[in-house]
C-alpha cells in the first residue's frame, strides 16, 4: 500500500484529507509541522508528500527544500489556501510536483496523487536505466584568448535548421534552429554558451540567434520553428516585448526550454513562461530525461510540448527498461496533461519503428535528417 504523509497546521485539513486518501485506498500518515514530518521521514518509507505552504513552524517553502536535502525524489505536494501567493509560484523552482489550492476536491487531492507516484515511478527508473553523466566535456580556448575568439564565433554565426517529423503522414511538421559558428575553437554549442557566460554575453548571443531565426521566418512564412534558449535568456526581456526579434512570429514559434541545466536559478519562471504563452510563443521543454534531471518538475510549467532526449531513444529497441520509459513519459504527457510529445535523436529503423509502435508520431534525427542550412529535406 502506498504511503501518504500529510504535513498541515490544521488538524480538520489533515483529517479531512486523510479521510478521502484512506478511502482512494492509501495510507496515510499526517503530522502539524515540517519538524515533524521530517522526523517521521528519517524513520519511515514515504511514497508521497501533502504539505500546506503556510505553517508556523516551518514554512512549506522551508520543508520542501528541507526534504530535498535528503531525497530528490519523493513528490510533494504543496497546498495553499492563497493562489496568488508568490511562494506558490516559487514552489515549482524548489521541485514540488504540483500545487494545489484549498479547498482541495477529493478527486482532485485523488488524482493528483496518484500522477505523482506515476511520475516517481518514471524517476526511478529513469535513476537505473542510465548511467551517470561522463564528464569529458571539450574545453575553452584559455582566457586570453577567449574574448577575441568569442567575437569571431559571433561574426560567423549561423543557423542549422534539422526537421521534426510527423512520421504517419511523412510530413516535416516544424523545423528546430541550431545554433553554429564557423569559429574551429567555439564549433561546439555548449562551448559557445560557455564562452558566452563567461564573458557575460548570454543575453547578447541569445539575441543574435533570434534575430537570425526571425530573418528566415520572415521569408518563409509557412515554417514552423522550434527555437532553443537558455534559461538565463529567459529573464531578457527582449524575449516577449513587442519589439523583440521573434514576437512578429510569435504563432508559429515554439521555445525549447532545456530541462538540463537547473531551472530553479530564473526568477519567477512560472510567470515568465505565462507571459511568452500570452504571447502566442508555444513551450517545449528540450531534453527531457537527460542524465539525472528530474522527470517531475516540468509538470506545473504547462508545457506544449516535451522533447524526450536521445539517451533515452538511443538504443529503444533493445532496452525494455528505456522503452517502458518512454511509453510511461507518453501516457502521462499525453493521456493526463495534454502534451505533445517529441522523440530526439532518433538514428536507425529499429528505433524509430519502436517509438511509433509506442504512439509516438513526432521524431527528430540523423534517420530523417541531419540539420542543414538552408532547411533540408528529410528521408522517410
Ligand atoms: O539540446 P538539443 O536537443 O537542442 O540539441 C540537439 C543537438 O543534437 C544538436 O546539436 C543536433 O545537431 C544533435 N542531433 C540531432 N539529431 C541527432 C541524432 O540523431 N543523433 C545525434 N547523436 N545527435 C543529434
Ligand atoms: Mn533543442
């Protein structure tokens, strides 16, 4: 059976909640503050947390990173009795599953739960099926150098553009830019964004690259486009105003937000993301179950889509552990969230025909095409 801790100040919450969750067929274990719950962690198995946000002793804020510092895991649930709460809005940045307001539905509380376990169980076996990251990144031209190569690297900066598949009717369904130089020493894009941050260029680069995209998307104005940025990009303003590069073609653009690097270092994210939806820019969270990231923090950004990451699809067909990973990712993304869902990387038949038996119609990779410029054709 699974187990329930229940973390509120107010003994008619918890009883209420435990009542509708030991009649959803769990168990449950309720506490009135965060020293509590966190003693009861250190001595029993917990499957997933309800916590309220609001609570004198120890914050749910407080407690949810408290419980961090001891398990990446085990999904929480915050509940607040204000939805504008700014702390709500932040709970997602310290890796709560969900928040949820008061008073809570008991099918809501119900369901909320059970998605959570799903999506624990996702992590879980996203923990054993890949092997940690390598680390032998290539490295930056030294310091002295690097200001002058960065400037070549921006001069001859262009876009590669790679199809995104709608395999079922052999279509090209959007195209993704990559980011390229001609720059040999900054050839690689992560060496490129680590130039740039070095040298405090993010927010300039990033707007390059839009400018260069929006010079396509104006001359080819049935295109789709998937355009990356980095979440330091995503505090430039520049982004959603009015005047900004990619806002003219906002309808038909959708931003890769990468879920590689760690979300929680930009300020108000959830708001940030609503603003550029208001814009009519779509979401898409790139590179999901990519080395030890979490699968659960992407759920409450409401993305569009999710681009599942080419460690997972690389070798789909002879891995039942990476299979039922991502057949597990589809059927939450898609059955309960309403998100579309994109494979990456795809290399060979055997795999590709293993994502579509999984459902998945969207793909991306070598097999279809490499990315080019100008937009290439892509090979079913
Ligand atoms: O992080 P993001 O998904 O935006 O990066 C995509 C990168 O993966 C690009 O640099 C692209 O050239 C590369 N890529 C695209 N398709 C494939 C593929 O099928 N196999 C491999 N190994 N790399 C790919
Ligand atoms: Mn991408």
């Amino acid at each position: 059976m699974k187990r329930v801790l229940l973390v509120d100040d107010d003994p008619i919450v918890n009883c209420a909640h435990e009542e509708i969750l030991q009649q959803a067929g769990f168990a449950t274990l309720a506490v009135t503050d965060g020293e509590q719950a966190l003693s009861a962690l250190a001595c029993e198995d917990v499957d997933v947390i309800v916590s309220d946000i609001q609570m004198p002793v120890m914050s749910g804020l407080s407690f949810l990173k408290a419980v961090r510092s001891v398990d990446m895991d085990v999904p929480v649930v915050l509940v607040t009795a204000e939805p504008e709460l700014s702390g709500a809005m932040d709970a997602v940045q310290y890796g709560a599953f969900r928040y949820l307001v008061k008073p809570i539905k008991g099918n809501e509380l119900k369901e909320t739960i059970e998605q959570a376990l799903r999506v624990r169980m996702l992590s879980k076996l996203q923990r054993e099926t890949l092997s940690p990251p390598r680390g032998d990144e290539p490295t930056l031209p030294p310091l002295s150098e690097l200001h002058m190569k960065f400037q070549a690297a921006l001069r001859q900066l262009y876009i590669a553009y790679q199809p995104i598949v709608k395999y079922a009717d052999r279509s090209i369904f959007s195209y993704e830019a990559l980011v390229r130089t001609k720059e040999e020493s900054l050839r690689n894009p992560v060496l490129l964004f680590d130039a740039a941050k070095k040298l405090g260029k993010t927010i300039e680069i990033g707007r390059r690259i839009r400018q260069l995209v929006a010079t396509t998307a104006h001359a080819h104005p049935d295109v789709k486009f998937f355009v990356n940025v980095n979440p330091t990009e995503l505090e430039d303003d520049e982004l959603s105003a009015d005047s900004g590069h990619l806002t003219p073609y906002s309808d038909r653009v959708v931003l890769e937000i990468t879920e590689r690097n760690d979300l929680s270092s930009v300020s108000a994210l959830p708001q940030r993301l609503r603003m550029l939806r208001s814009k009519g820019f779509g979401i898409a969270i790139d590179d999901l179950g990519a080395g030890y990231s979490s699968l659960s923090s992407f759920i409450d950004l409401e993305p569009d889509y999710v681009k599942v990451d080419m460690s997972l699809v690389r070798d789909v067909h002879v891995s039942p552990k990476k299979r039922a990973l991502i057949s597990g990712i589809r059927r939450v993304c898609v059955e309960e969230l309403d998100v579309t869902v994109i494979c990456e990387g795809v290399e060979n038949e055997s795999e590709r025909q293993v994502l579509s038996d999984e459902g998945i119609d969207l793909m991306q990779g070598y097999l279809f095409a490499r990315p080019g410029d100008p937009f290439p054709e892509a090979n079913f």
